[in-house]
C-alpha cells in the first residue's frame, strides 16, 4: 500500500534534549517533500507545533483533530490547513487513525505514549493494519522497546515486535522505511 497520509504523535512540549526538535523539523521537512499530508494532534505548541509548521512551509497539507478539552493546553493550531474540535481524545485518536495510513511516534509524554499503546493494540486486534514507525531520537526511546522485547520473551504478545513496529534513529532512516 502506497503510504499517501501519515499521523505524527509527539509532544505538546520540546523536551529538554535538542536532538527532539531537530529531528522533527527534518521530519517535517521530508513530510512536506514527499507531499504526504500530515494528520496530528492539532496543537501549535512544543513538536506539535513545529512538525507542522515545518510540515507546512515545505508544502504538506496539515489536518489536526484537536479536543475541545486540550484547545487552551496545546494551542489549537490556527495556521494549518484544516483543524477539527473533536468531544474527546477518543474521537481525536480514531479520527487520526482513520485518516492516515501509517503512523510515527515521535518523543512525547503520556498522551503520546497512550496513542502509541492504542494504534499498536489496534494493530494487533486487526481493527486495522497501518505501519507505525517510531523516531527513537537520540535514544529516547530504548528503554520502551527494552520492554517490548521484555513482553516477547516473556510470552505476552502474538507477534515479534519488529512485525508491529518500526523503531528507527533519524528521519532519514524512517523515509527509507517509508519508501
């Protein structure tokens, strides 16, 4: 399947390690490039805000689905090129989902986390079957797929990780996947 729309899943916060933003920006660089649209969070703060305002100035279409909720705390983005206020974070994560057809994580908190958790559960109960890639800026995120091999070892998944996810280190990396 031809990948035409990808969701970003990141941080309304920068973190403390530049390394983050730098490979947003590039990521949103290459977003824009290879003329995917870009399904997200909505949000106009930390890599939210930056992978679609990159996303943007190099030409993607940027679609955010953003609850009522959460408009104050992420900054509802008023630059992109359409922007939904959803009920809820459910309607937001289904939304986004059903608009992309892949899915990349980049570093975030708990919400980023539980996108992560719910498009790979999703994933394995065959409610759909989009790749999910995820920058592991940085090392940001060795110590999750420590554990993920931990489930698999232990006998708690279907599947070996790498058939689920994609865990890469730069961009460029994830666009080769990609391609």
């Amino acid at each position: 399947m031809q990948i035409q729309s990808i969701a970003v899943f990141c941080g309304s916060k920068n973190g403390n390690n530049p390394l983050y933003a730098e490979h947003t920006a590039q990521l949103g660089r290459f977003i824009g490039e290879h003329g995917l649209k870009m399904i997200y969070g909505g949000g106009s703060t930390g890599l939210m805000g930056l992978v679609a305002n990159t996303a943007l100035t190099h030409g993607s279409s940027v679609v955010g689905f953003i609850p009522e909720l959460l408009k104050k705390w992420e900054h509802d983005h008023q630059g992109i090129t359409e922007l939904t206020v959803v009920a809820d974070m459910h309607t937001r994560k289904k939304l986004m989902y059903q608009h992309a057809d892949a899915a990349i994580i980049l570093p975030g908190g708990m919400g980023t986390l539980d996108e992560l958790f719910e498009i790979l559960t999703w994933n394995q109960l065959k409610i759909h079957n989009k790749r999910v890639f995820v920058l592991n800026s940085g090392g940001f995120y060795n110590h999750l797929l420590e554990h993920l091999r931990h489930l698999e070892k232990e006998g708690f998944l279907y599947d070996p990780i790498e058939e689920r996810i994609t865990f890469c280190s730069t961009p460029a990396e994830l666009f080769e996947h990609l391609r």
